[in-house]
C-alpha cells in the first residue's frame, strides 16, 4: 500500500473530514426554520411597544443581522437572544440619540421663528 492508499484508509483521517451534520442541507433547512421562528417570537413584544413604523422596520433591520450573524456560530439558537438583546439595545439607543438631535433641531428653529415674529 502507499502512503496516500493509507492515508485513505485511516478511520481518524475519514471520519474527520465527515461533512457536518450541521450543514446538510435538510438538518440546515430545519434549523433555519427555528431559528427565525425564535427571532419573531423574541421581537414580537418589542415591535408591539413601538409606535413608529420608521424604528419597528430599523429594529426589524438589526433583529435579521443579529440572526445572521448567530447562524456563524456553533450553537445560533442559543447565541440568538443575548445577539438581539445587545443589537435591539444599541439600536434603540441609536434612535433616542437621533430623536433627540431632531428635537433640538425643531425646537431651536421654532424658538428662532419665535423671536423673529416677536
């Protein structure tokens, strides 16, 4: 035998380079499935307190990413909800500081318009 016939016939060798369980396509499909199912379940109440149709679709916007970015690891149903928790939190917080820079805009201008008709 040469050295590539037992290099072949190695079982450490052949079950190391076994295809993942996790990326088959059928077990892969399944495990898509639960994971977006989570994602809505774990935005579903966070969507409902928000009035504004602009941040439900930016927080809708982070909650895909967070579930991207969890299907990278070795576990994303586990990984997905502190991943949300920590990008719904960022956003959010996003949104108040922009919230707040266009109300000071609006009052500085209405306080402007104000003192001129005075």
């Amino acid at each position: 035998m040469t050295d590539a016939n037992l290099m072949l016939a190695d079982p450490v060798l052949e079950r190391r380079f076994e295809p993942n369980p996790l990326l088959l396509t059928s077990r892969r499909g399944a495990l898509e499935a639960q994971l977006e199912q989570l994602k809505e379940r774990l935005l579903e109440p966070i969507l409902n307190s928000v009035e504004s149709a602009a941040l439900a679709q930016e927080l809708r916007r982070v909650a895909n990413e967070a579930a991207a970015l969890a299907w990278f690891t070795v576990c994303p149903i586990l990984v997905l909800p502190t991943l949300l928790e920590e990008k719904v939190r960022s956003a959010l917080e996003w949104w108040e500081r922009q919230e707040s820079i266009r109300h000071r805009e609006t009052g500085g201008s209405e306080t402007a318009q104000t003192a001129a008709s005075a």
